[in-house]
C-alpha cells in the first residue's frame, strides 16, 4: 500500500515522486485532483462549495490554514468554504465536538484560529472534555452554554455527518480539499505528483483556482 495513503495527515514534508509531473497551472484529472465517482450534493447555491477535510491536530492543517484564509479572499463571491472536522478515534474526539460546538454557537470565526494556536503554539493537548472546557472557558466562552451545546444532540449529529462525509468523499489522509462535489485535491497529492514539499501548499491552491473556474463554468 502506498505510504501516503497510510497517513492521517499529507506528508507534504516528504519530497515523493510520481510516474506523471504535476502541472498546478493545468491541473490534470489523476495527477493533481481526482474526480469522485459520484458527486455528492452540495449547498453553495450559484457559488462553488469547497470543503476542506481538515483536523486541529494535524501539523500540516495548520500550516495550510492562512493561506486557505487569504485564498478564501481573493475568490470572494465565487466560493463558499465549509469545514468538516474528520474523526480519529478517541483521542481526537474532544477536538471534533470542540469545532462542531464552535460551529453550531456561531462562534467559528472568531475562535477556529485560536484553537490552532493552543494547540500548535501553546502544545495543549485538548484531548479530554475537560481540557476543552477549560480552554473555552479561558477564552472568553461561557461555560455553561459551551458545555450544553457540546452535548446537545445537534452536535452528536454533526459528528455522524462528518464520518458520513469522510466516507462520501473518500477521505484518506488531510488537509483534503473538495470543489463543487466532484473533485478532490490535497498537498499530499501534490507531493505524490511530483512538486516539491515545500511548494505543495500553494500548488494546491493553483488547482483549486482552475477547479472553481471549471465548476463555475459548468453551473453557466
């Protein structure tokens, strides 16, 4: 089996080489993206939804997300980003209901960047219920509303999407990226392709622009 596809997160570390060269500026369907079997429905209206498959311990997620957040940006109108925190498990649990709880108070915006920090700058484990709600708590969230959210049914529900969206979307390692239901691309499939490690984050940015172009074209 493949290495990568071994992995929970893209090993965009790790200079990997393919039997076809990548081209981010003319992505090429099993080179740079994949093409899902079936499309999956989406929510964007007259604008192109992309996911990203990400989670809050994941090294390279965190590297990714400013340069998603200036992507998100310049698209503008053409685009809506939606999240989906993947599953891992136990010890990832508490991170997954700590976004979907963010998500559900309205509070993702203000708070998704903050996470990343406590976990990659100041090393919190936030592993336990516990440790999520004292984090929530330090920062600014009333606990008592953080904690009934957290285990409110609207949440379990969220959680069970995730799994179904991981698997309807055939999410093998992360950051994924999902354009319009129908395509896929990641760093790690950047780096399997043949573009150096330390570009593969802005690559796939450049595929994703041409797979927002062709999907807005499509929806004319």
């Amino acid at each position: 089996m493949n290495l990568l596809r071994r992995l929970t997160c893209s090993t965009v570390l790790l200079a990997l080489s393919g039997s076809a060269a990548a081209s981010p500026s003319a992505p090429k369907e099993g080179v740079d993206y994949q093409l899902l079997p079936s499309a999956q429905p989406t929510d964007g209206g007259r604008r192109i939804e992309v996911l990203e498959f990400f989670a809050y311990y994941c090294p390279h997620c965190y590297a990714l997300e400013p340069q998603l957040a200036e992507w998100v940006k310049k698209q503008g109108d053409n685009i809506v980003l939606r999240r989906v925190h993947v599953p891992r498990g136990a010890p990832v649990q508490a991170q997954q209901r700590l976004f979907f709880t963010l998500e559900s108070l309205d509070l993702l915006e203000q708070y998704h960047g903050k996470v990343f920090n406590a976990m990659h700058v100041e090393h919190l484990p936030l592993a336990q219920d516990e440790q999520v709600f004292d984090w929530a708590s330090r920062a600014g969230i009333d606990r008592a509303r953080f904690v009934d959210a957290y285990r409110s049914f609207g949440v379990q529900a969220k959680v069970r999407r995730a799994q179904a969206m991981v698997d309807a979307y055939r999410i093998t390692h992360w950051p994924m990226l999902a354009v319009d239901g129908r395509f896929i691309t990641s760093p790690g499939i950047l780096a399997e392709s043949g573009v150096p490690s330390g570009d593969a984050l802005q690559a796939t940015l450049q595929v994703m622009d041409s797979l927002v172009a062709r999907a807005k074209a499509d929806k004319k």
